[in-house]
C-alpha cells in the first residue's frame, strides 16, 4: 500500500531561488502547489517564469494572485524610487531599496491559508540569508517567528499541525544553490532573475540581481542558459 | 509648537468591532490610515460599510486592497460550505466554518507593509476574544508572536520600530463594545455585521454575526440602528 503524496506549499517567484527551493520539495517526496503573486512588481514578466518553471516541475496546482501592494508598499520594486545599477555588490551595506515592506510576511500568508485548506503542514520559500543579505524577512530568526506565529494563527495549528517554513537555500551561496539545481537537472534557462527585463522578458545584466546571479554562475563555473534564451 | 500627529493603520471591515477599534485610535490621537480587503467574502456589501465609516472617522486616508482569497482559503466566507443559521450561540463549541483561513495574519501583513511605508509602528484591528471566541486568530497570544515576527520581518523593526498590534476590544464583550461605542459618539447604523445582507445590504438577522450582534445591542440596552436603515 502506497502512502498518499503529502503536499507542500511552494512560493515561484520565477527566479532560480524558488525554482530549486520547489525542486528540493519535489526531491523530498512532496506534491507541490505552488503559489505566485502579481504583485505590482516592475518585473511582472517573472511571472512567466514561473508558469515554465511549474510546468518543468510538474506541480499539481498552481496559483497566481492578484494583490497589488503598490497601494500599501513602496519600493523600488513597486516603482517608487530606482533600481540601483552597476553596483559593486562586495561594498554593498544595508538593505537595498529593492526591499518590499513586508513582502515575505504577505506571501508567506497566503501560503499558510493555503497550506490550511489542502492539509499542508509544509511551505518552501526560496529566501537566502548569505548572498546579499540585506533583507531582514530572509533571516533564520525571522522563519523561526513566522513559524511560530503561524501556529498559533491557524485551526489547523490548534489542531496540532506543526506549520514548517523550509528554507533549504538560506545558508547556501548562489554558486552552491546554481551547483544544487544542476545536480537536479534543473533548466536555469527558464528563469528570469533581473529586476527590470526589456519587455522580451531579456535581463538587463546591470540590477544588483543581475549582478549576484552572474557572479554565482561564474564562481560555479557553468553557463547561464537564460543568456541565450 | 505642536506634535505631529502620528499615523496608525486601522483594519477596516465595516463592522461594528472594527469601526469602535478605530474611534479608539483616533481618541488616543492617532491619525487613521484606514485598510480594507476585499478578499472574495460573501458578504461583499461590508465593503460599502467600510467606506461609510471611513468617512464618518475622518481618516487621513482609505485604502482598499482587492485580494481574492478563494483560490487558496477555503471557507463559508469564501463561498465553500453553507453559513449556518439560527444557532444556539450559548451552546456552539468549537472553531466555526466561517473561519477564514490565515485572514487575520493576511490582513495584519498588509497593514504591516503600509504602516512601514508611512512611518507607522500602530496597527488596530477589531478582533474580540470573549464572545465568539472560536477563532484562533483573535487570540491574545497569537497578537504576542504576530507583533515579535514583525519586529522582525522589516527594515523598521531592524531599525528600532516597536511594532504594536492594538486590539482594544480583544476582552470585551459585545455589550461592552457597543457601550463604549456609546461613549464615543459612533453611528453604528453605518455598519454592517451580517454575512449574507441581501443585495440592498439588509442583515439577515440569522446568521451567528447578526445573533452576536443582537444579543450585544439587548444587553446593552440599545436599539440598533442598523436595523431601521
């Protein structure tokens, strides 16, 4: 007798974190329903991303949600202010203007609704805590938080479910996360990283995400196929 | 010279508990951002509440957040499963079927992301513990872990702010609210607590909120406007 697949909640964003956070669920046995947000993003053709990196991972379900935070949350991700260019990201300090108020915390919500109604005690976001680590909702204390509030939060959690925010890649490199998805045959030509793609979809090359994924890619020493796509 | 007013966000629903939880910012002498999600509940009209106290509390601001929950939280607010009618409420035990998966945490997440945005460390929201008690999500110490994931879940947080969920009405009981209600001068003929009014925006009078809410104004002693609008 087979046990039935537990399912997961996974966050797509449609970068190659969240592609190799949802493949590492994948690996591990999970049915994955992933979760994307239309958010009011400057780089709203990450959504097509996602849509290839579902389908590549075959998930079961996968959503796509309005919420348009540019009412609520500025950013230079929601058009308020420049996307830095060209910086050198080894002098970088604080955190970037590309920081959306509460982003994390939002999404994260949605997944735990989610999680709730299809009996999921498990959500995968691809945050990162070493690459670029200005972000104060990709810190280990943080998920320790949330997981705990969330809890609390939930019928599920007063009915004993025992809420899990994995986040496989929060102490890898970029490089190490780039190595990870090549053990998984993952296709990084899918993705899409840049904060402010041409309307092709093509990266800029210049964004402090441009920049970090560049360098990933050269320290593991493998190309990027998203370059030629 | 005089201190500028300080902002706080308020959770506006256009019922009576959030209406009073915003009067009471207001009193303390806050300057109200007031939010409202229209997240796919059945009883959309609450919408057309929430404005009409928006205005009647003056606030500084009224921001609504279109965000269709159906998709990923299952409930009898979000059209799955029947609201129940004329229950005894002495004798209801238990978390009822008109729990929204998450919406609290939702909800607070995106007041979190605004009061970021605007320089706020005050969050109110009308939640209430004693009467009605099934929700996970009105507990107190599910405000406790809310209020330490958002000191750190944002650059604020990082930065000093001491995020504060106020929820005033949180050991009150309906009678309680509406006294205080009394007291600070509020119309609540512009509420609306009913989960299916009708299409003119009538309660039904049957379901568990409108129940509630009769008892509250019975107890009280006080006619409830609402019912003659």
């Amino acid at each position: 007798m087979s046990t039935p697949t537990q399912p997961a909640i996974v966050l797509l964003s449609g970068g190659l974190d969240s592609y190799t956070a949802a493949a590492i669920a994948s690996e591990l046995g999970y049915g994955l329903c992933a979760l994307t947000v239309r958010y009011g993003q400057t780089h709203v053709q990450e959504i097509e991303a996602a849509r290839r990196v579902a389908q590549a991972l075959r998930v079961r379900r996968h959503v796509e949600i309005d919420l348009d935070l540019r009412a609520v949350a500025e950013s230079a991700l929601t058009g308020v202010g420049e996307v830095p260019m060209d910086r050198d990201l080894s002098t970088v300090e604080g955190i970037p203007s590309t920081y959306v108020p509460a982003r994390n915390t939002i999404f994260l919500s949605l997944a735990l609704a989610w999680a709730e109604t299809v009996g999921a005690a498990d959500i995968f976001i691809g945050i990162n805590a070493l690459d670029y680590s200005g972000y104060p909702d990709c810190r280990p204390e943080y998920v320790r938080a949330y997981e705990r509030m969330a809890r609390l939060a939930t019928r599920a959690g007063v009915g004993g479910t025992d809420f899990r925010i994995h986040a496989p890649l929060q102490h890898m490199t970029k490089a190490e996360i780039i190595r990870r998805g090549g053990q998984l045959g993952l296709d990084y030509g899918l993705t899409l990283s840049c904060y402010v793609p041409d309307a092709a979809g093509r990266p800029c090359g210049r964004c402090d995400s441009c920049l970090l994924r560049a360098r990933g890619f050269a320290e593991a020493g493998v190309a990027d196929a998203a370059l030629n796509r």
